[in-house]
C-alpha cells in the first residue's frame, strides 16, 4: 500500500511542478516580448530622428575625404587625374588600369580561393574578368598581391590557372 501512495505523490509532485515551471515560463516569455516591443519602439523613433552630430561610424569615417591640412583644397579625384601626371613606373598596358574596359564582369568568386571580399577589391583595381586574371604577368602578380595584402596567394591557389579554365569556357559559350 506504501508503494500505491508513493506513486500518487510523485504524479501529483511532478503536476504541480510542470504547472509551476510553466507558469515561470509564461512570465519571462512575456517580459521578453515587453521588452522586445520596447526596443523596436526605440528603434523607430531613432530611425525617425536622425542626429546630425553624432558620430559616424569608423566604415564611413575612414572612407570620407579629409584635407591634409587644414583650409586645403582636398584631393582631386583619381578620374581627374592626368594620366601623364601618373606615377611613369606602372607600364600603361597593367591589368591594373582595367576599369576603362566596357565588358560584362565575370564572376570571379568562382575562382578557388576569392570570396565576395576579394572580388569587390579586385573589381576596385579594375580586375574584372577571368581572361585579365588570366593575362597576369609576374609583375601584376606581385601588384595585385601587394594590393590584397596576400602575398603568394595567387600563386598558391593558383588564380592564374583556374582563370584560364574560366576564360576558356567562357569563349567556348559565347
């Protein structure tokens, strides 16, 4: 008979603790959705009220011109540039002065080894298509390198290589 009561106590215990338990549960879950409707109310006022003077964030701070002294005209853009005034060392023929091409852009993250990140760098050099890739010579190989900040990544996952294929299949489709 011990063991009969035993059992009914332990079906009642775990009941009561079930309804317990549940009840926590409730009450947090509806703190947190307080506090969720909170901040997206915050959210939109911000959205709403924009602050001219708060600071930017570092992305957009870096990226923004800034004179190099004070009351100076900042740079001229690198499109207004004459092409005579640029540095004589890079030859005029570099894969590295690209951007004037009017082609479709490859994409380059089907290269082994180019992420998103890597291509958007590339496409700033001006490094569009599989057949530049392909073209490179060992001096815009070292360029490019120096530009990613990837020394012998090219080599060693063998971009030049894949871009062939790339190229390749490519002219066979067109």
């Amino acid at each position: 008979m011990g063991l009969f009561w035993f059992f009914i106590g332990a079906v009642v215990g775990f009941f009561v603790a079930w309804y317990y338990l549940s009840q926590q549960c409730r009450t947090r879950l509806a703190e947190r959705d307080e506090d969720i409707a909170r901040l997206r109310s915050q959210l939109a006022d911000a959205k709403l009220v924009k602050d001219e003077n708060a600071p930017q964030p570092a992305a957009i701070a870096a990226v923004a011109p800034k004179p190099a002294v004070e009351g100076s005209d900042p740079p001229a853009p690198i499109d207004a540039l004459d092409p005579q005034e640029q540095s004589s060392d890079e030859d005029e023929d570099s894969l590295l002065m690209a951007p004037g091409l009017n082609v479709e852009p490859d994409d380059l993250t089907r290269i082994k080894g180019i992420g998103q990140v890597l291509q958007t760098k590339l496409n700033a050099l001006g490094i569009v298509t599989f057949q530049q890739i392909a073209d490179f010579t060992p001096a815009d190989i070292e360029r490019v390198n120096e530009e990613l900040d990837f020394p012998g990544r090219i080599e060693r996952e063998r971009w030049v290589e894949q871009a062939r294929t790339h190229a390749e299949k490519g002219a066979a489709r067109d």
